[in-house]
C-alpha cells in the first residue's frame, strides 16, 4: 500500500471534517486480463493492493497461475520479486516455490540466489520439499543463511521447541554450534534465557 493511501485512510476522519471540499470518482468496469501482458497483469495486482481488493487479487493470482504458468516460468525472477514484494499474493508465492522445490536448481543455480530475500528464504525452509534437496544445493543455503544463524536465540527456546523447529536443520547450522545448543537443553532441561537488546 502506498504511504499516502496509508496516510489517507489513517486520517479519513480529519479529511471529512476539512472546510474543504473533496471529490472522490470511483470507475467501474470490467477489465478483460486475457488481454493483458504479464507485466500489465502484475500492475493491475499492484493497483488492486492500493485499493484494498483482496478477493479481485486472488483471483487475478489464480487467473495467472492456471493461465499464464509459461510465463510466470519465462519471467521468473521478476514474479518471484513481485510476489514476496507483499504478504497478500500467497498463491503467487506458493506457485513460486513450488516451482523452486520441483526443480532447485532453478533459484539455487541462478545468480538470483544470491540477492535472494530473506523472507523467500525463510518460506522454503518452512516448506517440507528441503529433505529432498542434495548435498551442494544445502551447501548453497547454508552458506546463504550462516550470516543470520548467529542471531537466532536459540537459548530462549524450550528443549521441545529446539527439537521440533531447530533440529529438523541440522544441517544447516554448523555442527559445532547444533551440537552444543543440543547438549545445553539435555543437561538443562529447561530454556536458558538470553539478553535481547
């Protein structure tokens, strides 16, 4: 959403209370996307975010992936920027990853992966596809996310917690850091609590 939509439906009170007079036109019609270019069709998904028209953008998604899948293939880069861009095009993302998880070297092989968004990331590992994955694509991802494992608390979680969520990854965290926080929760039993700032 824009920050003066935001700004505007933050403040629509103090607008209507304004001396001032203030003209709104709403067009309807009906848009035929068939005829529309991916790139338009990402535009029109843009606006419909603006104004706040969650239905019309899942279906537009849905529209995209059923009907223009080869181009979204074609294009890959710019729809998989596009749809991490913002939280409302999950089926964008979802189609995204399924892509990824069906063939990884798709982002894993791309220079892409190394401008990758953290949120991208942090979607495929919430997915289960990673334990199909081979040893150089975990390499990859673990060479790409070791610059974030030092701040991950994992102290503030409970044995269970580390267990269910952490180390399922073990391979991504270096052995010696899973195998001492591993080690720290069977003596402790208990989580240990660590300074936030």
């Amino acid at each position: 959403m824009s920050k003066s939509w935001e700004l505007l439906s933050q403040n629509y009170l103090n607008l209507l209370e304004s001396a001032e007079g203030h003209d709104l036109i709403i067009n309807v019609g009906i848009i035929e996307i068939e005829n529309q270019d991916g790139v338009s069709i990402l535009n029109l998904l843009t606006a419909a975010d603006e104004i706040i028209l969650p239905d019309f953008i899942e279906e537009v998604q849905k529209y995209l992936i059923e009907n223009r899948s080869q181009w979204i293939q074609e294009q890959f880069y710019t729809v998989l920027d596009f749809a991490f861009s913002q939280t409302i095009y999950k089926s964008l993302q979802n189609f995204c990853l399924s892509l990824i998880c069906s063939d990884p070297p798709l982002l894993f092989d791309s220079e892409y992966f190394y401008y990758t968004d953290i949120n991208l990331l942090t979607a495929l590992l919430q997915r289960d596809y990673p334990s199909e994955w081979n040893q150089e694509l975990w390499n990859k991802f673990q060479k790409s996310l070791s610059p974030c494992i030092p701040y991950i608390r994992f102290s503030l979680m409970t044995p269970e917690q580390f267990r269910e969520k952490v180390w399922p990854f073990k391979k991504l965290l270096s052995q010696e850091r899973g195998m001492d926080e591993l080690e720290m929760f069977k003596v402790t039993q208990k989580p240990m609590f660590g300074l936030s700032c």
